[in-house]
C-alpha cells in the first residue's frame, strides 16, 4: 500500500538551452464515482445506501454552507475545511466596496495531524514499467 510513483521525463525550463531531466511523479487512477463511495460505505459500515447517500449530500452542503459564511468546519478524526479570498490592492478604501477587486476564493481542507501522519507514513513504491511521462 501507498503511493505509487513512476519515472517522469521532464524538461529542465529555467535552465539554458533547456535539458532533459527525470523526477518522481505520483501514479494516479481515474477518479472514484461517487455511487461506487456510497456502496463502500455502506458496505463497511452496515448502514443503507440511501441512508449514506442522504448523509453525504447533507454533508457536503453544510461544509459549503458554513464555509462560504466564514466559518471553519471541522470533522473530529478528519480535519476542517475553511475559505480563503485573495484580493487586489487599493489605494482608495471606497475601491474595496466594489466587486471586481476580488481575485479569487479558494476551499481549503487541513486534515488532522493523525491522518497526515497516517499519509506520510504510507510510503512510496516506485513502479519501473519502462514508460515515461513527459511533464
């Protein structure tokens, strides 16, 4: 188990006359469907799909409803999600009424120190097929 990395062709940019160089780059797999979480979960868990699917729908509109709002949502045993804003600068302080001086609003989760330690403690298997992705 962990992460499974392999070998990636890059081209050095910031150098002269551009190199090739390698690094590690994580292997990843399609994205999990959502109807296939719900059944694991239900599956692990004992408690009916609809019951889940219910739960995790009502879930995810709490953390964007709280969230947007300014809180920080936190799941014990998980770790909390919050928004951050990135703004322009001004040098009118009417200018920051309007709406056009902010750039971006971002979601961001921190999970708790036992799941990242749970993460880093995973390790790295590097999967030597011959293929190399170009960055």
């Amino acid at each position: 188990m962990g992460l499974k990395m392999r070998k990636a062709k890059i081209v050095l940019n910031f150098r002269e006359n551009k190199p090739q160089g390698y690094k590690l780059r994580q292997l990843t797999y399609a994205p999990i469907k959502e109807k296939d979480l719900i059944k694991y979960m239900a599956n692990s868990s004992n408690v009916p799909e609809s019951t889940i699917e219910a739960a995790v729908a009502a879930i995810a509109e709490g953390i964007c409803y709280y969230a947007i709002n300014g809180h920080r949502v936190s799941f014990p045993g998980f770790g909390g999600f919050y928004v951050s804003l990135k703004s322009k600068t001004t040098k009118v302080l009417k200018d920051l009424k309007q709406e056009d001086v902010v750039k971006s609003l971002w979601l961001h989760f921190a999970p708790v120190e036992n799941l990242r330690a749970v993460i880093a403690g995973t390790g790295t298997t590097i999967v030597d097929d011959g293929v190399y992705e170009n960055q």
